[in-house]
C-alpha cells in the first residue's frame, strides 16, 4: 500500500476498505501521455521505491526507500543513481549517507534550479513539527552534501510541512502542510521570496480550485510555471477528490501565465491513472517525460510493491486531423505566427508560451516525417478492409457494423482503400463514441457523392452529424444548441459537394464556435456557445433513424473524430 503524509510522519496507515472508481475528465490540453512504462533496473527492484527528481541533464535520479522494507516504515532514507551520459545504464542507487539521512523518514527530495541545494523532509529532531522542510548545500556537483539546514519558523510548523518542490529560479518553494488555514487535511501552499539571498515570506495557500476537501499533496510544477501536477490522497476522513480512478491520483492545473490564477484540476485519465496507488508526479525538467510512482498492475490493490514508472508527454502536432505532420502544419502554424493561437502553441514544453514564434517551429520540425501518436484521436474507421461484415475502429472499441451491402473498394479511397454505399440501404452502425454536448470535438472524412439530401454520418436519436443540403448540394449540419424559444437554425456552406469528385469535409466545435470545413478551406462558422445532447450511437451513410431519403450513394473513405478542435 502506498504511502501518504500521515504513514512518512509515522502515523499508522489504516486498511483503505472501498476502492472509488468513478468516471473522470480527462486532460482537455494541447498534449497527451504516451504510453507507461517502468523505469530502468537497477533503479527499479524487487523491493520500494518512489522517484524524487532527475536533474536538468538526466544524469542524477534521486530516489527514496524504506530502510526495512515495509511501507509503513518510520525510516526512509534517499539515495541517488548516476551515469555518465544519458546512454548510459544507471548505476546501483546508494544512499546518501549519515550526512543528509537520519535515524528517521528523509524524503520527498527535490533539486534545486542550479542541482547545488536539495530540499527535502525529514522527521528528524531539531525540527519545528512532525514533520519539517530541509535543505542541503553542495560547492560542486562532485563534492558531497554538507549537513542539512531546518527552513525555519516561516515554512515549517508544529504539524506536517512536506513534499517540497523548488522552481528553477529559486523564488518559489511548493510545498505540503496540514497548518491552520486550509481547505482540506493537507493542502498546497507556496512560499516566495525576493532572490535567492532573501528569506522566505509567508506561505500562501492555493486556495480552490486547486485544494479542496480531500488531501492534496506532492506539488510539482513545470519549469515554466505554467503547469502543477499533484497527487491526492484519501486522509481518512474527507474521502478522495472526486472524479479519481484509485487509490490515489495524479492530477493537473493550468494557468494562461505566473500571475494568472490555476484552472480547475483535471484528472490525468485512464492509463496514467489505474485502480491503484499513482502518485508522486514529476516532471521532468525540460517537460518531456512524467516520472511517478504507482503500485499497479491494478490487482494489486493491497501491493506491498511500489515502482517508479515514466509517460512520455507529447505535444500534439497533427493539426490538421490526417494523420500526417508534413508542410499542411507548417502553413497552418504561419498563418497562426505571431498569435496566441493554441492550436500552434506548443512550444516550448509541449503546451506553449502564448505566442507561436520560432519555439513552436522548432517543436513541429522534430515531428515532422515521424509516427503521429495523438490521444486526442478517439474514433477511426479507416475503411481499408477488403471483405467482412465489421468496418474497424484503429483509435477506439467502436467497431461498425455494415448493414445492407456495401461494398469494399479497395483500390478507389482518398487514402488507401474505401467503402462504396448504393443509396437504398447500405449503412455503418457504430457504438456510441461521444456526447456533443460533452466539449470540443472534430470530425473529418472524406467523401465521394453526387446527390443533395444524403447523409454523411448521424447520430441514433440526434440529428445529421455532416450532410449534403438538399437544396443546394453544399456541405452543411444539424448539430445544435439545445431547444431554444428561437431555434437555431442548420449550418450550411456555400460550397457544393454533390459534384461526384472526392472532399474532405470537417465539422468543428470548439466550445464557442461552430464551423465547416471543406478540402481544407475554412466554408461556414457562427457563434454557438452550446450543443444539444444525445447519447445515442453513430451511423455512416445514413440518417438518424436510417430514413430512405438520406441513405449515401458513394464512397466514404477515412472517418476520423477527434475530441478536439482540429484546423482541418
């Protein structure tokens, strides 16, 4: 089981009784998390583990253990694995001796901007609480640790001052604590001071949305400070925060720049978080790779073994929704220069700066040529099959079922092959894939038909996804706000498509706008705050309720939906 603040002030961890597994959002941002995977042996063990830090060149891990073992141990010491160059293996952790570790819990260690000072917790003596915030000094990478320092008064209590983190600059100390003032059992504050000379001010509290109710902890910012992650814990008695997946969770909060204020806290998803303790994130400091610690797989929900794993973060470059980085993203971020754009905003980190400049180009050129991967890409019916009665989705579990006979065209697709509908009862059934209401979202195919009226894709009990208007054979749609005393009326382009000549037509809703897309030309946009909801499945080829005169005569080839705004 892992730890929380209570077990490293050597509190005793009582048995979690009830696994919550609820729901929850999932990181609405300009990038995602690749897949996990555990960090190099010998760092990692038979036994336990948490990761601390990595120094900004990735030569220096830091890393903490129990000293007998358990995860209820009431010593914990730190240790530090080096290699020469980041090809190189890691060598065996050694701990870092009687200096900086004591006879009690040293902890939660985290480098400093210039890697010459390493703050970390400690329930030592000659504290102020149970718990207290240290530092060590070094002259020179190569020389060893001096004898920790106590933060003093301003930043340690009579209570729990833990999990501290420092930012680049050295201006800004984050750390946790269950002081009088907070909003749950243990909650995020920040010190600041002036320079690095200075003392540090009174801690402030993040306030909501950021703490609330349940124990926040383990605050790691980006080096930009425009990003935090964090963990939550269930302190025994508020519960966890809502919308987790586990045990415990690693979350996220945003802000537009360091005076704004940070956004609501959103979950880091499925697969970053499992029905298991995933805890303790760190990012790295060029904002590449989240390092965490997790006690997965997900049977083990009682494990005694915690290891540290690590997600690449991948800035999403696919603008356009084809699959491709190539010269269509490069006009795209030139058109955008010089703006706030966030669709081009990705560097540097992999979620910008507010401006797309030349730190953003830099980014896009590393991805270009490369494999897209895009979490964003939720459905994908390629339609390449060459027989069966199943079209498949390589993004999702929403499988399309043909109903009629359509036919498997091979060698007449946009890209690769396609599927040829007769307009008299060839259809796709899907499962459901998304709520329009839910948030921005994209979808693209691309299309080969002659006649007004048909139906490109559409939702069971909703309304026509992308059509062909039937009076004037141009691409339009019916998703819209909800029933309104004025309604509001369909979407329809001035661009014709019922020409027997193969387009590319896209939907896009953003969250605030509405907008059509045809071979990548921008036809059709208003202003719509709002859409109506429905959760019922997806059809291609047809209407909602596969009504005669909406069935496709054509190809379709390449349906994509994204949940994000895309610039097709």
């Amino acid at each position: 089981m892992a730890r929380s603040i209570g077990s490293i002030a050597r509190l005793v961890m009582l048995p979690v009784l009830v696994v919550i597994v609820c729901m929850a959002d999932t990181v609405e941002a300009d990038f995602i998390f690749g897949e996990p995977t555990l960090f190099d042996e010998p760092v990692n063990s038979a036994g336990l583990e948490y990761f601390d830090c990595i120094s900004a060149d990735g030569l220096e891990v830091y890393i903490e253990k129990p000293v007998d073992g358990m995860i209820t141990s009431t010593n914990w010491d730190l240790y530090v694995s080096i290699r020469e160059t980041t090809g190189d293996p890691w060598s065996v952790p050694v701990d870092l001796g009687p200096t900086v570790n004591s006879d009690y819990s040293d902890a939660f260690a985290c480098l400093s901007g210039n890697e010459l000072e390493l703050y970390f917790a400690s329930s030592r003596s000659g504290g102020h609480g149970r718990f207290d915030i240290w530092v060590a000094t070094r002259q020179t990478r190569s020389d060893p640790w001096a004898t920790p320092e106590n933060l003093g008064p301003t930043i340690n209590t009579t209570g729990i001052d833990s999990t501290p983190w420092i930012t680049p600059d050295g201006l800004e100390l984050y750390f946790s604590s269950d002081r009088p003032g907070g909003y749950g059992g243990v909650d995020i504050w920040v010190a600041t001071r002036v320079s690095t000379n200075d003392a540090w001010g009174e801690p402030a509290n993040l306030g909501p949305p950021v703490n609330g109710e349940a124990g926040d902890y383990l605050p790691c910012p980006s080096s930009d400070g425009l990003v935090l992650f964090f963990s939550d814990y269930d302190n025994l008695s508020e519960g966890m925060r809502p919308g987790g997946h586990g045990l415990s969770d690693m979350w996220m909060t945003r802000r537009k720049s360091n005076i704004d204020p940070w956004e609501t806290p959103v979950n880091l998803g499925d697969g970053m978080n499992a029905r298991s303790w995933d805890t303790q994130p760190r990012i790295s400091p060029d904002g590449s790779v989240l390092y965490f610690t997790s006690s997965r797989p997900e049977t083990a929900i009682f494990s005694q073994r915690e290891d540290i794993w690590q997600a690449p973060i991948i800035p999403i470059v696919d603008f356009t929704g084809d699959g491709i980085v190539n010269g269509r993203e490069i006009l795209t971020m030139t058109e955008s220069w010089g703006t706030d754009d966030p669709v081009c905003d990705i560097g540097p980190m992999p979620w910008g700066d507010g401006m797309v400049d030349v730190l953003d180009l830099i980014v896009l050129a590393d991805h270009i040529g490369k494999d897209v991967i895009d979490g964003s890409l939720i459905a994908h019916w390629a339609l390449d099959e060459t027989e069966g009665d199943i079209a498949s989705d390589s993004a999702g579990d929403n499988d399309g079922e043909l109903v009629g006979d359509p036919v498997w065209s091979p060698d007449d697709g946009m890209v690769d092959g396609a599927l040829a509908f007769d307009g008299v009862d060839d259809h796709v059934d899907t499962d459901r894939v998304l709520n329009p209401a839910d948030g921005p979202f994209s979808i693209l195919a691309w299309i080969k038909g002659d006649t007004p009226g048909q139906v490109i894709i559409s939702q069971v009990d909703g309304v026509n996804w992308l059509m062909i208007d039937t009076a004037e054979g141009t691409l339009a749609t019916e998703l819209v706000p909800p029933t309104q005393r004025t309604p509001v009326p369909p979407l329809v382009s001035d661009v014709g498509i019922a020409d027997d000549d193969w387009h590319r037509v896209a939907f896009v809703w953003d969250g605030f706008t509405r907008s059509l897309y045809v071979d990548g030309t921008f036809v059709a946009q208003d202003e719509q705050t709002s859409l109506a909801e429905c959760r019922g499945s997806l059809n291609i080829g047809c209407g909602p309720a596969h009504e005669q005169d909406t069935l496709f005569s054509g190809l379709i080839d390449d349906v994509r939906i994204y949940n994000r705004a895309l610039r097709p």
